[in-house]
C-alpha cells in the first residue's frame, strides 16, 4: 500500500503535465527549447511511473502468492487427521508404536530409561490374533526421557535366540536394569528372564546398548543352590547400594497348593563385577507371592514389592489387606531380609481400566519425586485384539513422612511433565508425546545386530501425526523450522506445525519434494508467525514415502 500511494503521488502530477504540455504544443517557436526540455523531464517521469507500476505488479504477485500459502495452510486444516491410539494429552501409555510389558525403570544422567518385555502379537491362520503364548519374545523394548511425557524411541535389544546376544537362551522376560562404575567407568547391565527357567545377564557401555553376553550361560539358573524348586525363576530386580554392594532378587509362582506361602521368592547379593554371585540365594517369606519382585531404598529401609497371586480368598483379604493380583510392600532394614507386610498399593490394572490381567511393575525416583511404572492391557483393547496384549504406564507414588507408601490410583492421563523440551536443541523425531498412523525404524544399530541405536519415523500418510508436549520457545521465540528427512523417488508431501493441539493454529508448513539421493538431507521453511512461550507442538504430514531423523526450530 505504501508503495501505491507513492505512484499515486508521482502520477497526478505527471498527468496534469503532460496535459499543460499537450496544451502548448501549438505555441511560439521560441518556447520550443523548452517544450522539449518539459518533454524530456516528462520522458523521465514517465519511466520512474512505469519503474513503479513495475513495482506495484511485483507486490501485487508476491500479496497474490502469500495469500495462496496462507490459503494453502487454511485449506488443509480441513485434512481428516487419523485416530490416536492415545488420545493427544493422555501421557500413559508411554509409547503406541509397539507393545512393551514388564517395565523396569533405570535413571541415569538426567534421564529415565524404560526396559520392557517385548510383547509380539501372535496370529493364527485365520489372521487373527492368537492369546500371547509369550513364546516368541526374545527382545527387550527401550525408550528414554527427560521429562517424563516425551519419549524417544531407541529401539529393541536383541536379547534372547539365534539372533540375540544370549543365544543359550530362548526368550528374554521382564528385564531388570542397573548401572555401576567399574575401573572408572559407567557399566550397564541389563538382567532378564529365560522364560521361567533362569536368569541372564546381558553388558554394556550405554544404556541403550550395544548388550553383549558376558557368561554365554545363565547367571541364576536351577543348578544354582536354593533354585532347583523355584516354580518360576523370572521376574528379576536389582539394587545397587549406597556401599557400591548390588543385590538380585527373583523368582514365583505356586507349588502344589500353597497359595499362601509359596515360598518361590529368593534374593542373593552380586559379585563386585554384577555378573557373579558373592553368595547363595535366600528364600524370601512372602505372603501370596505369584511373581514380579521389586526394591527400592528409601532412606535407611529396603522395600521388596511384588504382585500377589490369584487365590487370595475373602478372609486373607480381611487379614492382610490385599486382594489378588495386587501390588504389595514389605520392609526391612537389610537387603536380604527378612521382610514385614505392609499392605497393598497398587490394585489390579481391571479395576482402573475393566481389563484384568497380571500385574507387574517398578518404582523409581526421578527428580525428587516417586513413580511407580506398571503394565495394563488398555492399547489391546485399541488395537481390537484380544490376548494378554501389554503396554506400560507411569503414575505418581506418594510415600508419606513415617515412609508408609499411599495407595496409587493408576490412569490414563498418567505425570505432570518434569521440566520443559527444548525446540532449539537437535531433537530425534522419534521423540513422541501421542502419535496417530505413524511407525518407528531403526536406521544405524549401536554395534552388530544389536537391535538398538539411531531411529527414524516413517510410514506416514496423509493425515498422519505427531505430537510433542511442553517445548519452550521463551521469550526469544523461534522464526524457522529444519528437519532432516529422507524423501523417495517419486513421493512428495509436507508438515504443518501446528499449536497447542492437533487442529490448533499453523504456524508453518514444510513441503518434502522427492529426492533420488537416498540421503537425508535438511530442509527448512521460515515460520508464518513467530513461536514465543510454552506450547504443544503437533506436526501433521501430507503425501508419503519419507522419512524424518531429526528436528529444531530456529
């Protein structure tokens, strides 16, 4: 507009001179030097008018092409975004990308790793899904976070079978995880469950591997002394101790008819080296033990927690204050015992959620705060499938000031998010609040066949999406959008940025134009508005056939 007001004032006068200059041109001939000097400055004039319309036009077909992105980006609010799994601002379960039972918790620098039983969904030749045998489990899912809401994805470790670390082993169950420093530096170990014939121990020099085998045999098995009548010998935990000391705990199930004194539970100190024991197993007097040992340390008490099993009558009730498939507590001031009760904390998952199945869990504390993370069957549920399917959540643990811990209510809303995300640094895209209609894919494993290590999202379609919670943009605020994608031949399509929720405001859009380099590559585009404060962010995708490995914002 500015600019047409400019010719504005430079074609009225131009108009009312070239008519005083039409009007004399019958005049005196000595008036003719300047005549041609008006015509000359009129020439001038004239030229600057066309250099402005020029202008004019110009702004014109840039307001023209502005207004067409603009109506791009108001167009395709209207794209039908594809349903979620987890509904956007529910944080539990932790991840819908793939299943993940028996969650065992390890913070370490910051963050929270989550090792879960990689549950495979099992189908008969009806194509149907068939009840989980748990057979073919022989990986441990891995997800990561710092703020307890945004995961990343790092994978599944390649644990049990042919192809795992454990060849000797047929399946990898309900992981336990813990670190030490030995020789001055970090070790990550990582133990499991042969089915429920034994215990393995898997190394290495990161979380998130690569985890080799240090034995190429099982570290608690039923030649170990006090093992051989184990009804199950799985469901390991483990405690690294304030004097450096590591103790292993495991073991259930039910002999005979012994409901309520199975005596299957056992604990056993560590070697030094975390892959040997300094001692033999102790059995563990637990009142209707069924499987899924815990431990924690609270201040000078150690708490053994595990889930009871499904026989506990009406009268046990009454006398213990726990039902069956619930999460108990014990005390005691020694590692290895032995134990007081103390009572229930966690119902079973079908009195949250009307879907009943085993209960097994792991408390942690991150940042100041108790959590407690446990599996439920609501995402089979989603899935229409039905057959003991597992997903993993995490809620808040209250322990009160005498250290009694209070009832826990699980949920589907699940933490308050702890601290914020940070647009501005590199992160993996793989990263995920909620997300509809995508997958996750591993690109660069950690060491060979390991299972685990840089990954990718991919398999989007048009109203495909992502969600991430809490990024912070501050005062500063951001201008552009970068991610690294890798685009095939022949395929084409973009990302909205969009506020707050998935239809919220768009404050950009990225086109993906096809690429035959088989790289990824970054490609940016300048926001429509700039980002300032806190937001959800929701990228939905249009068009398929690419792949994104990182984001941040500028």
């Amino acid at each position: 507009m500015k600019k047409i007001r400019k010719a504005l004032i430079v074609w009225i006068p131009l108009f009312m001179l070239l008519l005083a200059t039409t009007a004399c041109s019958g005049g005196r001939l000595d008036q003719g030097g300047e005549m041609a000097a008006d015509r000359t400055e009129s020439k001038d004039l004239l030229n600057d008018g066309q250099n402005e319309e020029e202008d004019i036009e110009k702004d014109l077909e840039e307001e023209k092409s502005q207004n067409t992105e603009e109506k791009k980006l108001t167009e395709e609010m209207d794209i039908t975004l594809k349903g979620a799994l987890k509904s956007f601002g529910n944080k539990n379960p932790l991840m819908t990308q793939r299943l993940g039972a028996d969650p065992y918790a390890l913070v370490y620098q910051d963050r929270v790793y989550i090792y879960m039983t990689g549950d495979v969904i099992e189908y008969g030749a009806d194509k149907k899904a068939k009840n989980n045998s748990f057979g073919k489990i022989n990986t441990i899912n891995v997800i990561s976070s710092s703020d307890l809401v945004n995961w990343t994805d790092h994978g599944a470790i390649k644990a049990a079978g042919s192809l795992g670390a454990a060849k000797w082993g047929n399946n990898s169950w309900a992981p336990a995880a813990a670190y030490k420093e030995i020789d001055g530096k970090p070790k990550f170990f990582l133990y499991f469950a042969n089915g429920g014939n034994g215990i393995g121990v898997l190394t290495a020099d990161s979380p998130i591997g690569p985890f080799t085998d240090p034995l190429g045999h099982a570290l608690v098995s039923r030649s170990t002394p006090n093992c051989a009548n184990v009804a199950w010998l799985f469901d390991p935990a483990v405690l690294v101790d304030d004097d450096n000391k590591a103790y292993l705990y495991f073991g259930g199930g039910i002999p005979g008819e012994n409901f309520a004194n199975p005596g299957t539970g056992r604990a056993v100190q560590l070697g030094d080296d975390m892959i040997s024991l300094a001692g033999d197993p102790v059995s563990l007097d637990i009142p209707y033990l069924f499987e899924d040992s815990g431990i924690n340390k609270i201040g000078d008490t150690y708490y053994y927690s595990y889930c009871s099993n499904w026989n506990v009558d009406q009268e046990a009730t009454d006398t213990l204050g726990f039902a069956s498939a619930e999460i108990v507590y014990m005390t005691s001031k020694n590692p290895l015992g032995p134990f007081t009760l103390q009572g229930s904390i966690l119902k079973n998952p079908g009195i949250f959620f009307g879907c009943y199945g085993n209960n097994h869990h792991c408390m942690f504390r991150f940042k100041d705060q108790m959590y407690i993370t446990y599996h439920t069957q609501i995402l089979e549920e989603l899935l229409k499938i039905k057959g003991g399917y597992r997903c993993t959540h995490i809620d808040p643990v209250t322990v009160g000031e005498d250290g009694t811990i209070e009832k826990i209510t699980a949920t589907k809303g699940g933490v308050a998010q702890v601290g914020s995300l940070n647009p501005f640094e590199r992160t993996q895209a793989e990263t995920i609040g909620t997300m509809a209609g995508i997958t996750t894919v591993l690109l660069e494993e950690n060491g060979e066949r390991s299972g685990t290590g840089n990954m990718a999202v991919a398999d989007m379609k048009e109203g495909s999406w992502l969600a991430v919670y809490g990024a912070d943009f501050t005062e500063k605020g951001a201008e552009s959008f970068t991610v690294a994608v890798r685009a095939q031949e022949g395929k084409q399509g973009g990302i909205q940025i969009r506020l707050d929720r998935p239809n919220g405001d768009i404050v950009g859009y990225l086109p993906i134009e096809a690429d035959t380099s088989g790289e990824f590559k970054e490609i940016s585009t300048e926001l429509t508005q700039k980002i300032t404060g806190k937001h959800d962010l929701v990228f939905v995708f249009t068009g398929e056939g690419y792949e994104l490995d990182y984001w941040y914002f500028q």
